[in-house]
C-alpha cells in the first residue's frame, strides 16, 4: 500500500480508491468491488449494502469488506458503526496500514457523542454564576505557532530561547492568551506524509523537540488548541504526547474530538472548543454537531470561545467568501455559516486561523469573529513574503454574559525566519480595517488608528 494512502482516507477515500490513483483501476471481485465502486462515488447506502453481501458471501474478503465499510460509516458520522467494524478487522489483520491511527479517531468521536447529547436534550443552564454584575474578562489570541521544527533536520532557531522576547509583554498582559499550535510538540512518531524520494521543500510535516514547550509558558500562553492540518503529521500518539507536555505547563488544550478546554478568569468559567476541516477534531464542516457541541458546552460555562481552522490558503485568500471555500479540493469550510452557527448556539467569541494571512472582523449578535488571525511565530518552513509576514495580538474585552465590549489589534510582523516583533508601522491595523470594511458591510468591528476595537 502506498505511504500515502493514510492521507486519501483522511478525505474519505477508500484504500481501492488511493490504489487506483497508484495503479489504475484494479479488479474487484463481487460484491467487495461494487462496494468499492459506490463508495468511490460516495454512494454511501449502495456501499454499505454491497459490503455487507461481501461479508456474507465471500469470507476470504471479510476484512476488506469491513475496513471499507468503516469508511462509508465514517462518511456518515455514524461512529458506532465505524469502531465497530474496524475493531473486527484489528482481531484479523492488527497491522493494516492506517487502521491504528484511524481507529483512534474514531473513537475520540464516538466518546463526544455523549456530549453533545447533552446540547441535544437543550436541558437548561445547570452552571450559575456568581461573579459581580460589570465583571469583564480580556483575552488575548494570536494565530499560528510553530517556533521550529526537526523534521526535516536542520530548521531549529539558534536562537530559538529569544523566539517570543519583543512580544512577551503584549502575551503576559491579558487574563487569558490563546493561540493555535500549528503541529506537535513531541520526540516520537513518524510521519506518513512525506515520501522518501520527496522534494526539499515540497512536503510539509512539522515536530517541534518538546524540550521547548516551556517557551510557550514562558510567553504567556494559557491555552492552545491543536485542531488543525498538523496536528496528526507524526501520528496520534505524538499528538497525546503534545496534550501531555501541555497539561506538564499548565496550558490547558483543545482539538480532540471530546477536548474542551477550560480556564477560569475574573470568577468566570470560559470554555474553549477547537474545530479542523478533518475529522481528527471536532469537525468545521459539521455545523448542526458543532451547534450540539457549544449547547452541550455552555451548559456549563459563562463564556465560550470557539476557534476554527479554515479557508483557503495563502496570500490570495485575504476575503472571506460567501459560501463554502476549497483549497486543492478539500473543503475548507462555509466560514460565515459555520460562526453564525456556533455564536446562535452559545458561542460568545469566534477565533480563525488557518488562511496564514490576516482576514476582516464583525460584530454578529454583539459577538466578535476574527475570521484569521494569520501568522504569528512560524519559524522556518512558512513563506513570510508580503502579508503572509504580517500577524497580530488580538485583544478582545468581553462582559460575563460573554458579550463584546471591545478590544485592541497590536500589529506584529516577523522578521528573519519567523521571529515575531512588534511592527511600529501597525500594518495589520490597515489591514483588518480594510478587510472588515469590504467584506462585511454592514456588521464589520470598528478599527481605529491605534488599533482599538469597537462595535
């Protein structure tokens, strides 16, 4: 099986299917090949019907059978269903390539299931707060962070100590400070996304040495999610050895389907929910689960920040479009959907990263959604070039109902090869300006000169 079939599956594809991109089509016997033709079609009824007759009736394929019906369940979301055919073909075949990784995320999603059944029952608040009437709590976030990494080798700041020196300042001066952590931070693993005979520079798998994670702490960080498209890149056990070194600093994390963070600041009780455009985490695509999810969540919390990567990628994706954005054919996300949803849900703040690029802010129900908060740290292996150099540290005031008060955008930008600084020419504030302004009309935050945020 090819190294990279893992990856295909990921989307959805089934291993027949990433053969015969390898290969061309191979032949199926029977049933086991109609299964395969519908799910490649995603047919996902015709799929489950074909593989179940596989299973009766040709018992020298029952294994395949139940892995490619897994994926169909997957497909679904029917998460029973997938743990339990793969748990079938883990007595048989406990080496299949892809089936240990997978079969764990899908039972991180069969445990949120008794989550979110909480937001479905829409039983009332059973938290009651007791902080003071004009309690207000003030976070600051900033976007992506990956201060270095071993693999491939050589791409370690020499100077990596002083990564967060000129911006420790701005992290440590909130109540709580929030970032995405763009890939682990572990010393095992292996990747699957990089072939052998792979390009310099043309596979992108990140491993920060946890030896730095102390770093982190050190500028101020107070939680960090670890939904996104790296996460994974040395395989789950090294992503519960990231959750492991942050729980060791005190950083709580989100990401994992069933991985909610909490903090507590002011007396309030803020919960924090990471979403990815995978499965691997709680899933961006999914907006009546993820509407469940912030229910089930606020039951039991005064605040909830829900923080999404998404959106296309790269210098041209600026805008946040209408409807639903595809990079390299993956879906990214309907953006705007997706943080309508969760804040009619409960959600109180809405924190995007993912396009590596600054995008525009709104008000929507008197509750702040920046859509990407771009680059902050990304040492190394980013392209820093024009706005993909160009980063800040959001500040965001909130009441204890959870309600935008107001805020600040401290513009930073990176220098050498992914050092965050200061910028004294306040870029970003331009920036968000603008892009507020052209792509929300009607509802975009305010953005004074010096950066202050208003409704």
């Amino acid at each position: 099986m090819p190294a990279w079939t893992p990856l295909l599956l990921a989307f959805g594809l089934s291993t027949a299917s990433a053969q015969e991109a390898e290969e061309g089509p191979p032949e199926l016997p029977g049933a086991y090949g109609e299964g395969v033709a519908a799910l490649r079609e995603k047919k996902l009824g015709d799929a489950i019907t074909a593989f179940q007759r596989c299973i009766d009736t040709q018992p020298d394929h029952v294994a395949d059978c139940r892995w490619e019906r897994g994926w169909a369940h997957w497909m679904n979301g029917d998460w029973n269903k997938v743990v339990d055919d793969w748990k079938a073909v883990q007595k048989v075949d406990p080496g299949r390539e892809g089936l240990t990784r997978y079969l764990a995320q899908a039972q991180d999603n069969l445990g949120l299931e008794a989550l979110l059944a909480k937001g479905r029952e829409a039983a009332p608040k059973t938290f009651q707060s007791d902080v003071p009437a004009g309690t207000t709590v003030r976070l600051r976030a900033v976007g992506d962070l990956m201060i270095s990494t071993d693999f491939p080798s050589g791409v370690i700041n020499p100077e990596i100590d002083a990564t967060f020196t000129d911006v420790t300042d701005w992290l440590t001066n909130a109540d709580v400070t929030f970032g995405n952590l763009e890939g682990p931070v572990c010393d095992t693993g292996k990747t699957t996304k990089c072939k052998p005979d792979s390009k310099p520079g043309s596979c992108y798998a990140f491993r920060t040495p946890a030896k730095y994670m102390p770093l982190y702490t050190a500028a101020g960080f107070d939680v960090m999610s670890t939904a996104n498209n790296h996460a994974g890149d040395f395989g789950p056990g090294c992503r519960l050895e990231t959750e492991a070194h942050l729980d060791k600093q005190g950083i709580a994390h989100t990401g994992r389907p069933g991985d909610i963070a909490t903090v507590t600041a002011n007396g309030l009780k803020i919960a924090f929910i990471g979403f990815h455009t995978s499965r691997n985490s709680h899933y961006v695509n999914d907006h009546e689960k993820a509407a469940l999810l912030v229910k089930a969540v606020d039951q039991e919390h005064d605040i909830v920040v829900v923080s999404f990567h998404g959106g296309a990628e790269g210098s041209k994706a600026l805008h946040v479009p209408h409807g639903t954005e595809k990079f390299y054919g993956e879906n990214r996300g309907n953006l705007r959907e997706f943080t309508h949803t969760v804040i009619d849900a409960g959600a109180d703040l809405v924190l995007g990263h993912g396009p590596h690029v600054l995008r525009g802010m709104e008000v929507y129900n008197d509750r702040l959604i920046a859509y990407s908060l771009g680059n902050f740290a990304t040492y190394g292996r980013f392209n820093l070039s024009g706005n993909l150099g160009i980063g800040a540290v959001l500040e965001v005031v909130m009441d204890k109902q959870g309600a935008f008060v107001g805020g600040k955008v401290l513009p930073t930008k990176q220098k050498g090869e992914g050092i965050p600084m200061k910028d004294p020419d306040g870029k970003a504030i331009d920036l968000v300006r603008t892009l507020s302004a052209d792509d929300f009309p009607d509802t975009a935050v305010r953005v004074a000169q010096d950066g202050g945020l208003a409704r």
